[in-house]
C-alpha cells in the first residue's frame, strides 16, 4: 500500500484543495519507517485543529499521527469532546458516534474489518478523553478488554471534563477543586492502568507527551501489539492548560514535572510475556534491517570508491 | 476503492447460491414449514448474508439472538458476539455498519430503551442495521408481557420502522428489509417490530425460501456516505466541526441533514411498495366502519370482523406495514368513506390512533381502542363489542368488564 489509494485523477487535479494534493505528494503513507520525526519534512495527517493555543492535546495528535504504523489502513475511533473538535481535520478515517460508547464502536469495527478484509491488516485505534474511557464509558472500556478485542486504546487523560468547562472526572487527582466537585474531589484518582492489566490489556503505559521520540515508542508498540495479540491501553497525560490556570507556554513544563519519578504520570509500562516475545522478535528484525542498510550502504560506498 | 463484481449465480462458503434477491422472494419456490416466530428469524437470517451479529439475551427475543448464534456457529454469519448491554451492542452494530458490515441485531422493550441514544445516530451515520424488536413492555414494575410502547419512540430516530402482524410477514421483511434499507436512496436502519411472544413464542406456518439461495452480499461503497475503512479517500470533512458553532452554517448544516434523513425515509416508499405491494393492505374499504391496525392488533381485528359478519355488520381492515414512512395517502384515502375509524392497540397511549388522527380529515370518525397493555391480551369479542357500542348496538357485558 501507498498514497495510489488518494492519487488524483490529473484533469481534476487542479480543482482540488491545496492540502490534498499536499497529502498526495507530502505525505507518508505507505512508509513503514515513518515516525516523529517526519513532522516538518513531510505532510502531517492532520491539517489544522481548533484546540487551544498551546494545548498539549495538539501535540499529542501530531506525535500520535506521525507514528501510526499503518495510516492507510487505520481507521481511528474518537468520542464526544476536545479531540472531536480535531478528527474532522484528520487524513485517517475516523468514526465520532456518541459519548463513551467508542470501545463499542470499536469492537464492531474491527470485527467488521476482519470478516470483510481477512488477509489484510486494518489497525483500529480508539482514541477519546478520560470522562469518555473511565466514566461514561468505563463498562465497554473494561468490556472490549475482557473480550480480548484486538485493538488499541488511547486514553488523553486531562483530569477533568476540559470540552464542557472543567468538571470533576474519576482520573482527577483526590482534593482538586472544580465544578461538581465545589469542596474538592472527595475520592483518589482512577487507577486504570493497573485496571486495564488485571483486564487483559497485554501493553499498558501510563506516560506524558512530553518526548515525542517516547510517544512514538509507545504508539508503535501498543499498535503492533493489539494488532497480533490482544488490547492494549495508553494513558497519556495532556494537561488542559485552561482549566489548571497555565498559559499556553506552559503545557510542556506541566507535564515534565508530573513525570518526575514520584509524581502521578511517571512513565509507567506493562507488557504480557506473549507481547514481550512480539516485541523482542520486531526489535530483532529492525535490527537486522538496520544491519542490512549498513552493509547496502558500505558495499556502495566501496564501489564507488 | 475496491471494485465489487456482481455475486448472484456465485456460491458462498456454505454452498449457498447469491440469488437475485425478487427471484428469490417472488419465484423461486417456497416450503410450508412449521415454526416458532423466533426461528423464523433463524431461517430469514440463515439466506440473508449477515457478515455481524451481535447479541444480548432479554426476554422475548433472547431464542432468536441465540439461534442466530447456532447460524454462526454453522458458518452462515461473518461473526458474532455477545454484547455487554443494548446500549453497548447497537453501538457494536455500527461500529461494524462503520466497517462496511451487513448487520442484524435483535432487542426488546426496556432494552430498546436503554439503547435509545443509538438510533438517532444509526440514522444520522446512514447505517442500514436491521433491528428486530420483539416488543414487551417497558413500564415499572417489572413486565416481560407484550406491549408495544416503544414503537412509539422508535418513531421518531429516523430509523424505518415496519411492523409485522405474522410470522410469515417477518419471515419476508427480514429479506426484503435489507434490500430497501440497503438502496442508496435510503441507506436508513430498519426496525422490524413484532408484538413479543405473540410472534416470537407461536409456531406457524411459514412457507420458506430455498435454503441454498441466500440475498447478495452488501455493498458498502453504494452508499450516501463513506465507508470507514480507508479503502477511499479519507477526506478532510469540515474545517470547522459544526459541534461548537453557535453560527447560521452550523445550524443550516444540521437542520439540512435531518431534513435529508427524513427525506430518505420517504424515498424507501418506492423500494417498500414494490416489495411489499404497498405500505397498507384493505380489505371493504367501502364499510362504514373500518379498523385500522398494525402487528398482532390486525390478526385479531380479523377475527372480530368475522364475528360481526356473522351478526350482519360489515366491518372493512387496513392493516399499516409501515409505520415509518408514515402510509397517511394511502390511509386518507382508505378510510374516505368510513364514518366510524376503529384503532385497537396493544399499549396504554394508543400512539396509532393519534398518527392516524393527525393524518386524515374529519378525525373525529376515530375511536382510539380498545386498549389494552401490560401483556393483556385483545380478545376479539371486545374489538367487536367496541364498534357495537359505537354504532349503538346492545353489547352484552362481558365476564370481567362488570
């Protein structure tokens, strides 16, 4: 697979947007060595978005994106809030149905792909706040998990309800003061990283967004690891900038002091054996392709010497 | 985009033919076979290419999702699961409607209800799901018993809505179902409604289609919108999402895809009166008195017209197919000559009378009942005794009414 799926026939091929033929000739499709460092050379899978000036959730996007494994064959499932506002600008298709029900969505998804595409592999990847993963849609959270579905979750956690204004959400920190939650929230926040292990997920990580190369890690991995064993679980802290009173600056330091060792979003992972023994056996093989070019590249370098 | 050739003369896995669907209903020969309404859903679901169930037990359709299981097992369903609650399962549904999945689900009563903010969705995202609802009753305390109050909501998603009077209806609308919901005109969810137990619980004759022909498979890519599984182009859909605009475009937009949601209901009329030869059936249009029901309320105003034959008054029949598109032409001008419109229902609002009450004139002629709910039954003899109070003849009392 390529960018031939988005090809523009060429007497139409100047009536279409700017941004698409950029995605035609830009983009990185098809590349299976695309990663995050492709954002500023290449066309990024998403145009715009209507976020905060600042937004660490914007950042986590374009990292998200930029790493996909199988773009041209990954289809994203969002829920109701900030990261609705984004989807629309996204070059992968992606399903907004209603609020909590995307592990549902995409359970019905993947399943669909599998009968319909059964020699081909079709990433899903959900993607949705945390009111959508941990309250409203926690049963089909946990559901998708028991049932072993075989796709990933990503879970933007931002400790409250950003979209509707900042209410108390089950991954806000015990003591924050917000609306519904006028005295402090009464309760510690949602362990569902160790949930989501004890549920089946075969890879969790608990991280910020702040490294761009470690997002790509973990965005590779739960990918590739959903896609031949079982669910895996993302937690990523993208702290609204808004709600907690920082300015659009300050994202980034934000979320480097909550990774600091004892704090709540210090990196955190899980991995199954079955998952370890794919990823050792991937790790391997990307050995062996480095290896390869290093040898390709030498014996060019002697022929033309 | 991948190219689909045309199936029908092909074998699927289970070495059943992909037949062109009206030979299949219409010519090809059928089997008198002797059933219960819930394995006539079996066998409808059995020809009918589903790539996706899923399914969740609540009483009166819980036998149907788990003979469609047998089917899976069998290898006549793609896949199928077990959902962990309505509202989680039709969100399954269209997660795999998304996917390009032909998909058949079925629910009942207060699970219709907890799934509710589905629907709408089903119908906005143009999925074409089949729904069954064995209909039973939603109110407090706690009934399994027939009753068919939740048509009254599901009326209202932009979903289609049919409602069947037998087995032998639901065997058919199962098949033909897909093939209207499916068209590109339409590309609407379908909920084929049926009155719980009363057709999920009895066996009767059903005369079936050929067990080796089964419909074509479904076409994902003709349909009004994307198929999500990036075989087409994935286009940048808005620049600004609609969600949060407090703008005339915004609304326009919104008011606009309703509006076309709705419209598409209309353009199934078409496709469901070739099929179904109509969205009413009548019978002595010409009688001054005409009952006008749906489902179950149809059978047994049959027997009570039959009772009043006996007794010298002539009662005529529509029996409405469809409650969404709404048959209000073909209601207006069956019941043109009637002086007195007798509605019974099986639930306590008598939703029925009143869509048909805002739909002809001189709406007075309605009489809104009998009703009757909570798992009551309709004994003829109170249709009967209904119109004869109403045209003002002596009504014996009868054991229970005082």
């Amino acid at each position: 697979m390529s960018k031939e799926r988005i090809k523009i026939a060429e007497e139409l091929y100047d009536i279409m947007p700017a941004e698409y033929q950029d995605l035609v000739k830009r983009a990185t499709y098809g590349n299976e060595q695309r990663g995050w460092k492709d954002i500023g050379n290449a066309k990024e899978l998403i145009e715009e978005h209507s976020l905060c000036a600042g937004c660490p959730e914007s950042m986590a996007f374009r990292y998200i994106l930029a790493s996909l494994p199988n773009p041209e064959d990954t289809v994203m499932v969002g829920s109701t809030g900030c990261t609705s506002l984004v989807f629309p600008h996204v070059a992968v298709h992606n399903i907004h149905s209603l609020f909590g029900n995307q592990n549902a969505i995409a359970s019905g998804l993947k399943r669909a792909l599998s009968v319909r595409f059964p020699d081909r592999v079709k990433d899903v990847v959900v993607l949705a706040g945390d009111g959508a993963t941990v309250d409203i849609g926690l049963d089909m959270t946990l559901q998708a998990w028991f049932r072993q579905e075989k796709f990933t979750t990503i879970c933007f956690d931002n400790e409250l309800y950003a979209n509707t204004g900042g209410q108390e959400s089950g991954l806000m920190q015990k003591g924050f003061v917000a609306k519904m939650a006028p005295v402090g929230k009464s309760f510690e926040k949602v362990r569902l990283p160790e949930i989501a292990r004890e549920s089946g997920c075969h890879y969790v990580v608990n991280c910020t967004v702040s490294k761009p190369n470690l997002v790509e890690k973990v965005i590779k991995n739960a990918i590739n690891v959903a896609r031949e064993i079982g669910p895996t679980y993302l937690q990523m802290y993208t702290p609204c900038i808004l709600e907690i009173g920082k300015n659009s600056m300050e994202g980034l330091q934000e979320m480097r002091d909550s990774e600091k060792p004892s704090e709540r979003f210090a990196y955190k992972e899980f991995v199954s054996e079955p998952a370890k023994e794919l990823l050792a056996e991937m790790a391997a093989k990307e050995k062996e392709r480095k290896a390869e070019a290093k040898r390709q590249l030498a014996s060019q370098t002697v022929a033309v010497g | 985009m991948a190219t689909q050739a045309s199936f029908i003369g092909q074998k699927n896995k289970k070495d059943q033919v992909y037949t062109d669907p009206w030979k299949m209903m219409f010519e090809a020969e059928r089997t008198p076979s002797f059933f219960t309404g819930s394995e006539v859903i079996k066998e409808a679901v059995r020809r009918a290419s589903c790539d996706m169930m899923v399914a969740y037990p609540i009483t009166p359709q819980s036998e149907a999702a788990a003979l469609c299981g047998e089917l899976f097992a069998e290898g006549y369903i793609g896949d199928y699961f077990r959902g962990e609650s309505e509202f989680a399962v039709m969100s399954q549904c269209a997660g795999a409607a998304f996917g390009g999945a032909r998909v058949f689900t079925t629910t009942a009563g207060p699970g219709t209800m907890r799934a509710m903010e589905n629907f709408p969705m089903w119908a906005g995202a143009r999925l074409p799901i089949q729904m069954i609802v064995t209909c039973r009753g939603i109110n407090s305390p706690l009934s399994i018993q027939p009753d068919t109050l939740e048509i009254a909501y599901l009326m209202n998603t932009g979903m289609l809505v049919w409602h069947a009077e037998t087995a032998q209806d639901f065997y058919d609308w199962i098949l033909m179902g897909y093939m209207v919901s499916e068209e590109p005109d339409v590309h609407l969810p379908l909920a084929l409604c049926c009155d719980g137990f009363f057709v999920t619980h009895t066996k009767d004759m059903v005369d079936l289609t050929p067990t080796e022909m089964c419909l074509p498979p479904y076409d994902p890519y003709r349909s009004p919108v994307p198929c999500m599984d990036m075989e087409c182009p994935p286009v940048r859909m808005m620049r600004d999402p609609f969600v949060m605009k407090s703008n005339y475009i915004s609304y326009a937009t919104h008011a606009s895809w309703q509006q076309e949601v709705w419209a598409a209901v209309e353009r199934s009329r078409k496709h469901t009166i070739r099929w179904m030869n109509g969205l009413i059936e009548t019978e002595n249009t010409d009688a001054d008195v005409i009952v006008v029901a749906s489902g179950t309320a149809v059978s047994q105003s049959r027997e009570a017209i039959a009772l009043l034959e006996d007794e010298g008054v002539k009662v005529g029949l529509v029996k409405v197919k469809t409650l969404r598109p709404w048959p209000g032409e073909e209601i207006r001008e069956a019941t043109k000559n009637a002086k007195h419109i007798i509605i019974p229902e099986f639930n306590v609002t008598g939703w029925m009378a009143r869509e048909v009450s805002a739909t002809i004139p001189n709406n007075e002629r309605v009489h809104a009942g009998p009703h009757v709910c909570g798992g009551m039954t309709m004994p003829p003899e109170i249709i009967a005794a209904e119109i004869k109070t109403l045209l003002g003849m002596k009504v014996p009392a009868m054991a229970g009414r005082g």
